[in-house]
C-alpha cells in the first residue's frame, strides 16, 4: 500500500472527543434552581447524613426553616440516623406534633443505644412508652420492640426486657425478639424461662 493512502486514511480520522469534553444532555441543576420544596430538603438532608455530614445535613434543617418549609417525620428520621444525640432530633419533631412512625422510633432508640451513653435505656423506654401512650400501637412493629429489647440487655436490664417482652403481643415478635429475651433470661439465671422461650419459639 502507498504512503498517500496511510497519509490520507490518518488525515480523514477524528478522535471522538472524551466522556468530560462532550457536553451533557442533562447537566445538574445549580442549587437555586432545584424546587425549594420539602421532598428536595429530605433527599439533600438523607445524602450529607449517609456521607457522614450530620453538621450539613441540620444547616439544611435550619434553611428550610428559613424559608417557612415545614420538616416532616422523614428529615427528623434522616438526621436522628447519623446522629449520637438522637434523642433531641426526636423532641424537636414532637415538639411540632409530628407522629412518628414505626421507623423513627426504631432509629432513634438503636442511635441512642450505639451512642454507649449507659443510662441512655432510659431515654429510649421513656420515648417508646410516651409514643405508645399518644399513639398506641399503630407506632409498633417487631423493630421497635428488638430495638428497645436490645438496649435493655446491653444495659444489664434483664428483667425490664423480659416484662417488655411478656408485655408484647406475640405478632409483634419474631425469632430476633426470642433470642434477646433467651439471652436476657439466661443472664438473670432463669434457665426455666430460656427452656419455655426455646420451645415457644420453636413453635413459631
């Protein structure tokens, strides 16, 4: 092959220009223009929490404030997850008579457990029955009651996990449920009681 024909096949070629030099279809929003709406704040709330910013994730809560946006149950719920100071994300929100949902009193009984604080079992129970007492037990499911179960046994409170648990409806309760009670009674030498939770599980 001839050298004008290399010559002119690599005149002809054109390097597609790369992924950053081409220009997007759909560039992000700069963030004035993003709707000021709640669901907005929620998301951007959820993704600095989930980063690890819980700093940014209350200058948010306090912008939408600002703007007379009314936070719900889902930006408290965001910012008690990554919060060691749970509880006060929760006296906020019931401070604006926002029911919380099963979800919420979950996180924040499990962030108050995580947060080591040894008396903190307190809080939680005094959370849980004061969330129970509002709004009974449409704010209740197994995950609430595994939540509050396993704060009481890592605070060495064996025999309020077991009244909680006998106190319980067993809808509510799953395998999770049995095996904190088995550990609370074992730890407070009810060895009957690990026998009778054992087989009544087993049933399950």
């Amino acid at each position: 092959p001839s050298s004008s024909s290399s010559s002119s096949s690599s005149s002809s070629y054109s390097p597609s220009p790369s992924p950053e030099a081409r220009p997007s279809s759909s560039p992000l929003l700069p963030p004035e223009r993003l709707a000021a709406n709640v669901r907005t704040y929620n998301a951007l709330i959820y993704a600095c929490v989930n980063g690890g910013n819980v700093k940014k994730g209350v200058e948010l809560l306090a912008q939408m404030q600002r703007k007379k946006l009314q936070p719900d149950v889902v930006t408290y719920t965001s910012l008690m997850k990554g919060s060691p100071d749970a509880g006060k994300f929760y006296e906020m929100m019931t401070r604006t008579n926002i029911k919380p949902s099963a979800h919420t009193l979950a996180t924040v009984i499990s962030q108050e457990t995580r947060s080591g604080r040894p008396e903190n079992w307190k809080e939680s129970l005094r959370i849980l029955t004061g969330a129970m007492g509002r709004h009974g037990d449409a704010v209740m499911n197994r995950y609430v009651v595994n939540s509050m179960l396993k704060s009481l046994v890592q605070a060495g409170e064996h025999k309020k996990a077991l009244e909680l648990f006998q106190q319980t409806p067993r809808k509510e309760l799953d395998l999770g449920s049995y095996a904190l009670a088995m550990q609370a009674a074992a730890l407070s030498r009810r060895h009957h009681d690990v026998l009778v939770l054992y087989d009544e599980a087993g049933r399950r």
